[in-house]
C-alpha cells in the first residue's frame, strides 16, 4: 500500500524508506505545507496530529512520526520539543550546541531517543507503533551521518554515536526502526 509521509524532514524520509524497504507500506512524499500541528504534549498527540491533518488533505493513507530525544539530567528534556530546543528558529547545530551547554559538567549524561509512529487510513482506522534507543548523550559533537541529535547520541553498547554508525547498523537499532517495524506488524495483523 501506498502511503503518504507527513514530513518535511528529508532525514526522516530517507530513514523510513529504508526501514520500510520490504514491508507491504510503500512511501511517498507529497509537499504540502500543513502548517504548525505539532500542538500536541506527547509524542503520540503530535504524530496523530500531523496524520490526521494530512489525511484530510489528501484523502489518502498517511504515515506521520513525532520523535525526540529524553535526557536524564534534564528530566526527560527537550522531548517532543526536541526539534525546536534552542528556539523557533533552531537548526540542529543550535540544538545540539544548546544540548551540550546544559550538560556541561553533568555526570549523568544517559539519555534515550523516543518515537512514535501512526498510519492513519482514510477510513480513520489507525495503527501505532512505539520505539526507544537508549543511550548517553557524548561530550563533543561526532560523525557526519543521520540528523537531529545523532552526532551527540552514543547508543548503549557502542562507542560511536548515531551519526558515525552506518545508516542500515543505525536503522536495525533506532527508535524510528523500532516504532516503524512495530506499526508494520500491527498493521500487518490485521
């Protein structure tokens, strides 16, 4: 089945094509600008927002996915405000520069990545599917690779962070991979 990505994030839709690649859901982009819907307090609120809106507008399946980035020492900040951390301007350079400011000097530096993912068919029937990468968060931005916050994202296990892994070692182990396999098998088993 074909179905529409409610994002503006190229990182996004070349990840989720690439998790995806297999799967019975096929993605496609359209460009259309759905405004701020991203109103919601919870990952959940925000993706459901975005697909819902978008199936509005195109009347077709729509696949929407809100993540952020949850740090111990912050209490669980930025979270779903992840995207605009440093500001309503900010860029990922300004939000992992902001990141590092308050972390400078923390001793607890764990941290998670968390998504939520939600196909909504144009009969309103949804599907959600849930992923957490746990992990710390490094001293210096490293690597070149992924988006967002994964030069400053050390999964557990590893010494390299999201942006020095290769995208398919990333995606088998991400919070998007996770929540996007796990709303396939949901959809799946229907």
């Amino acid at each position: 089945m074909k179905v529409v990505l409610a994002t503006s994030n190229p990182g996004k839709v070349a990840e989720a094509r690439e998790i995806l690649h297999g799967s019975p859901l096929e993605i496609v982009t359209i460009a259309m600008w759905l405004g701020d819907v991203e109103t919601g307090v919870t990952y959940l609120e925000n993706a459901r927002l975005k697909a819902r809106s978008a199936s509005r507008v195109t009347h077709l399946p729509v696949l929407a996915e809100d993540a952020g980035i949850e740090v111990d020492a912050l209490h669980g900040a930025p979270g779903p405000h992840s995207a605009r951390f440093s500001g309503p301007a900010a860029t990922d350079t300004t939000n992992n520069a902001k990141l590092l400011r308050l972390l400078d000097g923390a001793a607890d530096r764990g941290a998670r990545y968390r998504a939520v993912a939600v196909l909504v068919l144009p009969s309103g029937k949804e599907f959600v599917g849930e992923g957490t990468f746990e992990g710390a968060v490094a001293e210096r931005v490293r690597g070149s690779g992924g988006f967002g916050y994964d030069p400053l994202f050390v999964p557990n296990g590893e010494v390299r962070t999201a942006a020095e892994l290769a995208p398919d070692e990333k995606n088998a182990i991400s919070h998007r991979g996770l929540a996007l396999r796990a709303l396939v098998a949901e959809f799946a088993d229907l």
